[in-house]
C-alpha cells in the first residue's frame, strides 16, 4: 500500500477481474511508544504512510471500479480499519495516534466528496484486540505485548473485527454505518481495562 507501483498493479489486476463491490483498508500499525519529544520520525513517517498515506493511495486508484460495481449492486463500500486511537489519546500514542486521526478525518471529508453518489464510507475502530498488534507496537517483546492482554476476559481478536466488517458491508445498499466503534466488554475506555472476571455487581 506504500507503493504506487504495487498499487497500481493491483488496480490492474482488479479492474480485469470484474466490478469491485467493496474496498477494505486493513493495512496499518502502531510501531513505538515514546513520547512527542521523543519520537522517532521514521516511525512516525511508517506511520503516516500505511495508516493515512495507503488508504488514500487505495481509494483513489479502485474508486472508479467502485462505482462500476455499485451500478450492479446498489452500493460501493469503503471500509477502513481505523482505531479507537483516532478518536480518544493517550501517552505514548503520539505518532499512532495522529496518524489514526487523521485517518478518520480522511474518511469524513471523503464521505461529504462522496455525498449523492451510491457510495458508503465505513469506518471500523477497533479498540483493544488481540493480535500482533502489541508485539509489533512492543519491538519484538514478547513479555510486553502479552502483559497487554493478561487477565483480560474475552479478549476480541481478528475474526471479531472481520465479522463486523462483513455485517456492515451486508447491510441493504440504503443502511450506511458511519462509524463503527468495537472493544471488548472489558474495555470501557482506551486504557481502562478490566482485568479478571467479568461479574455483575452485588
């Protein structure tokens, strides 16, 4: 998603395949957790460029596949996996969490360009799930990306986010879900997470 070369091939490879129904930007990563004053600008740059700079490469290059399948379906999706890291911060998430704003800006100003065209703008913010996401963010540390997870009831992981995305993308062509926030009953915020058992109050 990094490459235009990459990317346009794929828009070659798409368009001789037939109508495109739905587009799902899945490529991102959090990558370090120092600090603003801190950062490391090649991480940052990483950052920007799969989170916000892939998703507008992809969208331009397979929007007019897009509208030739919404003609035979009712609707084109856009689906982005964004975070509930683009909408709440938290120390250590500068990088990631500028980039994942953006992200969601990028999709809102898309959503008002796309207005009266049969096209839905979805965005699915996952909070906590568990993946390689923490190894990646952790540099490798095995003990820190799973000390994320411990104690966690229910954790979500990937086929959790993916059923979401094909339920949003089933809907009937009028019904368009905006936003799309997922965490697991143990998270009520992005660093409020309960560990142990989850039990009614008595």
């Amino acid at each position: 998603m990094t490459d235009d070369a990459d990317v346009a091939r794929i828009r070659s490879e798409v368009e001789a395949g037939g109508p495109l129904h739905a587009l799902v930007n899945n490529a991102g990563g959090a990558f370090g957790t120092e600090s603003v004053e801190e950062a490391i600008l090649e991480d940052w740059r990483a950052m920007f460029e799969t989170n916000v700079l892939g998703t507008q490469r992809m969208i331009a290059a397979l929007l007019p596949a897009l509208r030739e399948g919404s003609l035979e379906r009712g609707s084109g999706d856009i689906v982005a996996v964004t975070s509930i890291a683009g909408h709440t911060v938290y120390p250590g998430g500068g990088g990631y969490n500028a980039a994942k704003h953006a992200q969601h800006a990028l999709l809102g100003v898309l959503r008002l360009e796309l207005g009266g065209e049969p096209l839905r703008v979805i965005e699915i913010a996952p909070g906590m799930v568990k993946t390689d996401f923490s190894l990646v963010r952790y540099r490798g540390d095995q003990a820190a990306a799973d000390a994320v997870y411990a104690g966690v009831e229910h954790p979500l992981v990937a086929d959790d986010i993916a059923e979401a995305i094909v339920h949003a993308v089933e809907l009937p062509p009028h019904v368009d879900l905006d936003l799309v926030v997922v965490k697991p009953v143990a998270q009520s915020a992005v660093r409020v997470i309960h560990k142990g058992p989850l039990t009614p109050k008595r």
